[in-house]
C-alpha cells in the first residue's frame, strides 16, 4: 500500500474514531499492577509475521522465573507503518497542506455527484488497489477472514471477502468525504439506532463510558448520532501523521459535537471519564502479545486492555456497539449490554476484555465484508495461541489463589481504587521511556 493510500486510511479510517493509545496507560494487566497496556495500539504496531517468540516481559507478566543460565528473551519484532512522521520538516508540512488540498477538492467533487455510481466506480479502483497491494497485506486479510469463516485463508472465499473489505473501505472513504455536503435531515435519515432509550439511560447512570468497536461500517456516523442527542462524546485520534489533515477532520468531527483527543493527551482522556462523558475507542488495531489474551472466533489472539482499565481506574461502564451498513445504503447501529469492571484484577480485566471480544464477534459475524482491518488480528503460529491460553490460565489461576473473601472487588464499592503504574522508577509512556520523579 502505498505512503499515500496509509496516510488517508491512518487520518479518516484509524484516527477517525478511538485511535488507541500506546503503551500509554503503563502497567502490568496480566499481574494486576495497574497500569501499562495499550488501550488500541495504534494499529502501527502489530505481531511479527512469523511471530517470533515471546514478549521480554512475558515471564515476568506471568510472574515466571528466568531459569538459570536461560538467555534473555529478544525484544518482540514490531513494524512501524510508513506514515509515521519524526520531526516535522519543511517537505512534510508542504505534504500535509497538499493532503489537504486534495481531500478539500475530492470531497466536493464527489459531494456533488450522485452518490450510486461514485460508490461502484469507487469499488472499481477499490479491487485494483487489493490486487496491488503487497503480498503481506493480501495474507493478512486472508488469514483474517478464513478464521471469520472458519475456512483456510487459501479458500477462494476468503480472497472474495479480502476483496469485498477493500469496496466497504473505499465506499467508507467515499462517505465521509460526502458527509460535510449533507443537510442535517438528510444526516439524520441515514442513521437508525437500536434500543436508544436503553443507551441514554446507561450513559446518564454511568460514570463515564467507555465505548468500544471495531472498524466496522461507518464509525463517523454513530458518533455524530450519539453527539445529536446531546452526550458529550470524545474520540481518541492520531495526531502524529499529517498534522493539516488531521486538524481537517478535528474540525469537522467537533462540527457534529464530537470532541478530539490526541491519543498522546492521557490529562484529556482521563477528564474525559472524570466528567462522565464518553470515550470511543476502536480495540481492533491488529495483535500485540502484550495484550490480553481473549479468543474470538474460536481462537486465541490479544484485545488491548485499556478499555478495561480506564474502566476500572475510573469506575465507568464500557458498552461495546457497532454500525452496520444496511442494503439501501442507511445504517444501524445498535450497544449491547454494559460491562462493569468491579476492580484492576487480572481476572477482572480478562473478563471484561473476553466480553469485548465476544460483542466484536457478534458485531463482525453478519457481516464481515463491513469489517475493514488491514492487519494482522490473530497470532500466525499455533504455539503463540497455546501461550496465549497459557497467560489467561496464569491470570485466572494467581488471582483465585489470592481472592479476597468479596471475591477480589473493591471494598469501597465499583470503582477500582485510583492507582499509580507501574512501581519504579521508570515507566513506558507512547513507547518510550521516561524518568518518574521518586518521592
């Protein structure tokens, strides 16, 4: 794929609804000492293609002794997508403004067509694009589908569905470009929504929600939707790419009522839940070892733990929900029920985060084509699997072995206690390491 092409798919697709945050929230999930998971990894960081052995700090999650004379672990195989950007120069400031100009001259030209034959033509380029996209790219949705399907990602329906994902992102592309040239009737007829009165009730007993999907569908749309009923709604996005376009996009998504947040503002989405507002966060960013370990599909991968402990650090509700697109080109959207996450306990936050991925599984099942994920979702050896079953075994079992008489939860009722992550010196915030000052 081209620098391009993962540019427009970082700032309107990833960043647009919950871009996650990095290794932001440090802290150790699978022993329970609060705090050090990513809450949606960026999605620049995912699984080695031949998953190479296990994360540095896997023992230790395990609280697993090294034996003697056993070498240290090599630090887990990351790639980093090209858009990626270090210091801003003069080239990539001019390559911002010139994104900018041609998402401003797209989006009015296909505002201003009919919408029926932009989409197929859309879906024409959007199938040359699958074919030239690399061969990796290709094996990855492949591989993603076939466990969707149940089927060998070498099933030509697993190549058709790769394919059909490839229209659905481009006709999503396609839509958000039209959505500034739409009145607020037109808005408003294309989206139905499931059991609202449910949600409001949810959203204004809460303390905060923590709302989780997938890239599925049209994200932009139900967050426009909730921000219309007059929920205050805020959006983790990556601001670290084009800095023009995403202020584009922040401005627009701020015009329906929806709050950016850089997914670097840890001070913004801890407010956020403090406040008892919103927060979107999409979980599907690709697999990380460092995750928690969850089977979808009817196999072991990893979801982030950041839903799961904001929740609990903040005591708020996480409701998973998901927007599908229906056959005369409206949507609906519907939440499932509330997760609660009764303390930071590695059983608590497994199960919290087993609930996401079975609601991710419900929302990706009717439809799957709707799902556009251009990485790698599952671990590519079976041995990465059978130590992913092997970490949630651990987790559940240390935490019956020192269960307190309640159970593990919180004496002081459903809030987890506001906890400091991880104990030392030194911590991991976005990736890097930083000093913590000691007391």
């Amino acid at each position: 794929m081209s620098r391009d092409e993962l540019s427009v798919e970082t700032q309107s697709g990833r960043d647009g609804l919950g871009a996650g945050l990095p290794d932001a929230l440090s802290a150790d999930a699978s022993s329970g000492a609060a705090a050090s998971p990513s809450t949606g990894s960026q999605s620049n960081e995912a699984a080695p293609e031949s998953g190479g052995g296990e994360s540095p700090v896997a023992g230790r999650r395990l609280g697993l002794p090294r034996k003697l004379g056993e070498a240290a672990p090599e630090p887990t195989k990351k790639f980093e997508a090209p858009h990626r950007m270090g210091k801003e120069t003069f080239f990539t400031h001019l390559a911002g403004l010139t994104a900018v100009s041609l998402w401003r001259t797209s989006s009015w030209i296909v505002g201003h067509l009919p919408a029926g034959p932009t989409y197929r033509v859309g879906g024409w380029f959007a199938v040359m694009g699958y074919h030239a996209a690399s061969p990796t790219r290709r094996r990855w949705l492949r591989s993603n589908f076939g466990h969707v399907l149940g089927i060998s990602p070498n099933d030509k329906k697993a190549g058709r569905m790769a394919r059909d994902a490839y229209r659905n992102y481009s006709r999503y592309i396609l839509e958000l470009m039209r959505l500034p040239w739409l009145n607020k009737e037109q808005v408003d007829r294309l989206l139905e929504v499931d059991s609202l009165d449910r949600f409001l009730e949810i959203y204004k007993a809460s303390k905060g929600v923590v709302l989780v999907a997938g890239h599925l569908g049209n994200n932009e749309a139900v967050a426009a939707a909730f921000a219309k009923h007059g929920l205050q709604i805020n959006v983790v996005g990556d601001d670290s790419s084009y800095r023009e376009l995403y202020e584009l996009f922040e401005r627009q998504r701020e015009s329906w009522g929806c709050k950016m947040i850089s997914w670097r503002n840890l001070r913004g989405v801890y407010g956020a839940l403090r406040r008892h507002e919103g927060l979107v966060l999409l979980v599907d960013w690709g697999y990380r070892e460092d995750g928690i370990p969850v089977q979808m599909f009817g196999s072991w991968t990893t979801l982030p733990a950041g839903p799961a402990l904001l929740a609990a650090k903040h005591g708020s509700t996480i409701i998973p929900f998901s927007i599908n697109r229906q056959p005369g080109g409206t949507f609906r959207a519907s939440a499932d029920e509330p997760i609660l996450v009764p303390s930071n306990s590695p059983s608590d936050l497994a199960i919290a985060t087993q609930k996401v991925a079975s609601a991710l599984e419900r929302h990706i099942a009717p439809a799957p084509a709707q799902w556009y994920n251009f990485k790698p979702i599952w671990p590519a050896t079976a041995e990465e699997a059978a130590r992913l079953e092997a970490r949630h075994l651990a987790a559940m079992a240390n935490d019956a072995r020192g269960a307190a008489p309640n159970g593990g939860a919180d004496p002081r009722g459903d809030a987890a206690p506001e906890v400091e992550a991880p104990i030392g010196p030194e911590t991991r915030i976005g990736g890097r390491e930083h000093k913590r000052s000691e007391k």
